[in-house]
C-alpha cells in the first residue's frame, strides 16, 4: 500500500512554457500571475525568465534536458531490470551497492562510463534513484534466508519424485489426519540474515542464497489435523 502523500505537479507541456514565457516578456504580465494561470512552479518560470532575458533571444523555444543525465538507452536499462528479476527468482538478489557495482561494469563494457563514475569506481547513488524511479516494477525487499543445498535441490525433478513417493505410501498404508505429523525446518535457522536487495514489486516470497556452512536449521514438529 502505498504511503498518502501530496500529490506529484504535473510537468507542464513545452507549449505551454513557451506561451507562459511570451506573456510575461512580450505583454508584460507578472511572473507571480502568470506562473498563477498556467499553473507553473514561480522559481521555474523565473528562472527561464532570467535564462531569456540574459540570452537577448526574441522567440523562446523551450528544449527541456529531461533524459540528458541518463546513462544507458531504455533497451539497456530494461536488459538490467530484467536481469535483477531474474537474479531475485533464482535467490541471488542484488543489494544497492552490487547493482550500482554491475551498472559501472555495464557502462564501461558500453564505453559510455561517465567521468564522476571513474573516479568513484561505481555508479552514483543518483542514477541509483533515477532508474528506480524509472521502473516502478523494482523494488528494495529483505529476502528469507534460504541454503544453497535447499536452493539447489528445489527442483522439478525432485518434487515430482516426493509427491509421487507420498501417493504410493498414503494409498498403501491410508493413514487417518490424525497420525499425519509434519516436520518442518521453520523458524529456527541459524543462518546469517541476509541484506536487502533489488527485487521485481509484488513478488509474494523473496529467497537469498546463505552458505550451508554458516549455521544450520532445527526441526520444529508439529500435528496436521
């Protein structure tokens, strides 16, 4: 659920900066009213104003250097959205810094490294937040712990050997509810908590990968009625 909060101005058309800037420079109007009626942030408008007036142009055209900051092209940044899905589904999420480490290491593949990157030998913590913003689809979750050995062996060939094993005994022996007792490695890991990483939003359970040898886990027993 998202938090309530005010609600985001709406940028404003090229149009209509143009035209705004007209009446107050050609007509003479007020930066205060007519930031008023075109419904225009005052500094913004005053700003560009004051860009205009320095410049000595009689026709303003207004060129907005939205996307300018941006790094990578959109089919680049939707290549490493999709591999932080991808990477969260397999349990080898990445945290913020490790994404920020394979943006610089992207980058300098592409030769399109900025100079700030260089020097800091990692992407900024502002590009960061713009891609985020960018693919609302992402998200920072805290992932469950989950063993490579359990990570390893969840697949469909074991599963479908389990559950096939599982028939053949409960139609041999028919087992009422009450004699059948699960035991469940919940709840009491030992292992280290892992740290947050970059994860696709919506996701219902989001899995890290922790070594074995770190800890291991107790058996919690409990009935199913």
């Amino acid at each position: 659920m998202e938090k309530p909060g005010p609600k985001k101005r709406k940028r404003p058309e090229k149009s209509v900066i143009e035209e705004a800037v007209s009446e107050v420079l050609e007509k003479g109007q007020s930066i205060n009213k007519t930031a008023l009626i075109f419904n225009i942030l005052r500094a913004y408008l005053a700003k560009i104003v004051k860009k205009v007036k320095a410049s000595g142009e009689t026709v303003y055209k207004h060129c907005p250097n939205i996307g300018n900051k941006r790094i990578f092209t959109t089919d680049q940044e939707n290549m490493l959205a999709d591999y932080l899905k991808i990477a969260s589904k397999m349990c080898y999420g990445l945290t913020r810094q490790q994404t920020k480490k394979l943006a610089f290491d992207y980058a300098m593949a592409n030769d399109i490294t900025p100079d700030k990157w260089k020097e800091i030998k990692i992407a900024s913590d502002d590009w960061l937040k713009g891609f985020m913003g960018r693919h609302k689809d992402l998200t920072v979750r805290k992932p469950e712990s989950t063993s490579l050995s359990r990570a390893t062996s969840f697949n469909k060939t074991n599963v479908n050997s389990f559950f096939e094993k599982l028939s053949t005994v409960l139609r041999k022996y028919n087992f009422p509810p009450h004699m059948i007792f699960n035991a469940d490695e919940t709840g009491c890991s030992t292992v280290t908590n892992p740290p947050k990483v970059i994860a696709e939003r919506g996701s219902k359970q989001i899995g890290q990968v922790t070594s074995a040898e770190r800890g291991r886990n107790i058996s919690n027993n409990s009935v199913l009625y």
